[in-house]
C-alpha cells in the first residue's frame, strides 16, 4: 500500500477524473486488483489532501494528526472493500472501533521517551 499527500487542485482533478465531483475531496483510495511485487500482494495507493483534512479538523474540533488518522483508516477500508455508502453502516462502525484503538497505541507511543 501506498499513501500519498496531495494538494487541494492535484484532489479536486483526482476527484473529478476518477468520480466525476468537481470538488477537493478529503481521501481518494485506488485499489490494486491482485497485483503483486516478490509475492507479496499490493493493497492498493491512498491518497489524502492536507489541507482539506485541516479544515475539516477545524470543522469537526479535532486535531489536524487525529483526522489525517481517520483518512488513512478510511482509505485501508475502502482498499479492503468495504463501501459506507452500501453497507448500512459496517464500514463505519469498523472505522470508529479501529480508531479508538489506534488513539490509545498513538497516544501509547508518542508519550514514551525516545
């Protein structure tokens, strides 16, 4: 798996290229079909805009760190095939139990003295 940092015009022509929405979205995730490198297989590439997650930080009061977290879950989840437009909520739920676990080993990990 790849993750890629993009600005917000590179994800607007991502978003309409791709989805037809001529917006700056917030993460886009491309799934690689069964390709492989040395036997390993290749999840797919997430990209991610920084400065749309910053705004929605903002939005949602949280954190810059803490929301591009949640995209990259997001995306992972996208790339193993869950879709929270059709799944009644899986995906979703999925999303906020990964990212309570995720806070607590984060958390766990900066706090340590290096």
């Amino acid at each position: 798996m790849s993750v890629v940092f993009v600005g917000p015009r590179a994800m607007r022509r991502l978003n309409r290229s791709y989805r037809n929405r001529d917006y700056a979205t917030d993460v886009l995730s491309f799934a690689y079909d069964g390709d492989s490198v040395d036997g390993r297989m290749l999840l797919g590439e997430i990209v991610i805009a920084p400065a749309v997650a910053a705004a929605q930080a903002r939005r949602f009061h949280t954190n810059t760190e803490t929301e591009i977290r949640r995209l990259l879950v997001h995306g992972i989840l996208h790339l193993l095939g869950y879709d929270h437009e059709t799944d009644h909520g899986e995906m979703n739920r999925l999303q906020a139990g990964l990212m309570r676990k995720t806070s607590r080993t984060f958390h766990g990990i900066i706090g340590r003295d290096w």
